[in-house]
C-alpha cells in the first residue's frame, strides 16, 4: 500500500510519488499501472518529489529533514542535504529552478531555503511566514520565487541570480 505523500509529473510519461514508507514510485500515465522502479533511502514519509527541467535529477524531501538528490537513470542519491537539525525544519514543498542550478524547499518551520543544486550548499534562507509553507513554485524566468503558507499568506520573492 502506498500513502501518497506528494507527487511529480516526469514529462507527461509516469508520475513519481513519494510515500508514506519512504520511497518514491513511478507509474506509468498511460496504462496506470506502476513501473517496476521504486527509489529507496529515506527514513520515513517523503513529503516533497520534484524533477529537474533537464530530467535527470529527482529531488525528495523526507519528515526527517533530509532532502535527496537522486541521478534518475541509476536511481541512487548523488547528495544529501539536511534542511534543519530541528524536527520542524523538514522540506513539505520543493522545487528547482528552470535552469536546474537551485533547488528551493518550503519547509515545516516556517522557512523557505534556497540550495545550490551543484554544491548541495544552502544559499539563502528566506523568512515570512508564520505557519509551515505548503508550496514552493519558480516563475519561468526563474527570477521570482511565490510561495503559499498554511497561514493563508502567499508571498512573492525576488530571487538574485
């Protein structure tokens, strides 16, 4: 059984979800039916799947705070970032950047964080919200980042380059 925690469409061919058990798996959108491929590694729920423009990064944000960047053809993490030592830190919303060079992950605490996809290194973190951030979205220019709260606010941020 899979409790669908969150959920990525890869270029209209299969959808990756992440689970209440900690994987992320793949169905296929034309039949429905699941792929026999699943990404192993977190520790419990995966909150948070997205797909780099280019699709060959899958990222994953897990209730423990750690978010995952796996090499989508071998299915193995090439880097582990960890959102927040604070149990509310953990990443429910991530996202990258249209040109794939940031990863941007609206958290439990509050917080949205900004990381370099090539470095794994935290940017910038971006405070505003009272309440945890529900979802994280780049404009196509990548140049403003629009994030919605459960505090019912919804904030828009310029993003240098």
């Amino acid at each position: 059984m899979c409790n669908i925690k969150s959920f990525s469409q890869l270029y209209g061919k299969s959808i990756a979800i992440g689970s209440g058990d900690g994987t992320i798996r793949f169905w296929d959108t034309q039949t429905g039916d699941p792929k026999n491929n699943q990404f192993t590694g977190h520790l419990q729920e995966v909150y948070s799947v997205a797909l780099n423009p280019n699709g060959n990064y899958i990222a994953s944000g897990c209730s423990t705070g750690i978010i995952r960047i796996w090499d989508a053809d071998t299915r193995q993490p090439i880097k582990t970032l960890n959102e927040s030592e604070d149990k509310f830190g953990f990443a429910r919303s991530i996202v990258f950047s249209p040109d794939g060079k940031t990863l941007a992950s609206g958290c439990f605490d509050s917080t949205i964080n900004l990381w370099d996809v090539d470095t794994g290194e935290k940017m910038k973190t971006l405070k505003g919200h009272t309440s945890h951030v529900k979802g994280v979205e780049f404009s196509l220019d990548g140049k403003t980042l629009v994030s919605g709260s459960r505090d019912g606010s919804v904030l828009l941020w310029e993003i240098d380059p």
